[in-house]
C-alpha cells in the first residue's frame, strides 16, 4: 500500500504544471542593421518641432552593429546613386537604462576616395563618440552637435536630433 501511494505521490508531482513560469527578460541589443528615419529639430518658437523625413540621401543613411563592428553606409550624388561604407571598430558603454556612449577610433575598412570632403553633418560621430539613446526596442536616437549658425528653412533651431529605427527582416 505504501509503495502505491509513493508512487502516486511522483505521478502528481511530474504532473504538476508551473502556472506562472519565471519571466525571463532579454537584454537590448544593437546588433543589428538601422535606418536613418527622421531628423527632428527644435525650435524656441511655434511650431516648435520640426521634422525633416530623410529627405534627398539622407533616407539612405543606416547603421550596421556587428559584435565588434559597425558599419555606416550613406548615399550621395544628385539622385543618390553613389554609396560608400565606413566600417569602424567600437565600444558600447552602457550610462543608464536608456543611454549609451559610443566610441569609435579607428576605422578598420572603407571604399570612401573622396575627390572632396563629403558633408558629415548628419553623421552624429563626433570627436569619436556619440550618445545613442534608446527609446524603444526598435528605435534609438543620436543628439546632434549644434553648427555656429543652426538654421533649418530659414529658422534658427536650439538642438536637433536623429531617430534611426531597426530594419525588420
């Protein structure tokens, strides 16, 4: 009789389901390829946002986060046929939930000649580093350094920002 209970006593334990299985939260990654989506500005009068939606070639702007590497591809040329790639080593140091710095010295490969210096100012890579905000798990911005006259159609802006967003597979 005993042994009939004991062994009744396992059916029920192996049968026994875990109703609230431990959560199990997953770390953000970069990893990834993203696109430039949105350069925002903001202004001290109304309107006070402004959006500019990639407009010429910067809709082609994107990101590439490999493990130890990151890739900057970005088109240019009267109908942005021309592309070229950057490829830097960099490091990732986590400042808060949200916020992330991004230092980068030492580029690793390119199939950038330039015949003259390309216009870098949507590149946030600025004295090897910049501040990638995290917002959501698809979307991340990079503050923009200010230019001694920060003027968008014909406005003077106090900051301005860009949003890149994750290309889904």
């Amino acid at each position: 009789m005993r042994y009939v209970l004991l062994c009744l006593f396992f059916v029920f334990l192996s049968c026994k389901k875990d109703v609230n299985p431990p959560v199990v939260e997953t770390s953000f990654s970069f990893i990834g390829s993203w696109d430039y989506s949105q350069k925002i500005y903001r202004f001290a009068d109304t309107p006070f946002m402004q959006v500019s939606n990639g407009l010429e070639c910067n809709g082609e702007t994107n990101f590439t986060f490999r493990t130890d590497e990151f890739e900057i591809t970005i088109a240019e040329g009267v109908a942005c046929e021309e592309k070229f790639f950057y490829v830097l080593a960099y490091d990732l140091i986590k400042q808060n939930d949200s916020t992330h710095v991004l230092t980068s010295d030492r580029l690793i490969r390119t199939n950038y000649n330039p015949t003259e210096q390309p216009n870098f100012s949507d590149i946030p890579l600025i004295d090897n580093e910049v501040e990638l905000v995290i917002r959501s798990e698809n979307e991340f911005i990079t503050h923009l350094n200010l230019p001694d006259e920060p003027l968008f159609e014909g406005r003077t802006y106090e900051s301005s920002y860009i949003r890149y967003q994750r290309i889904q597979n």
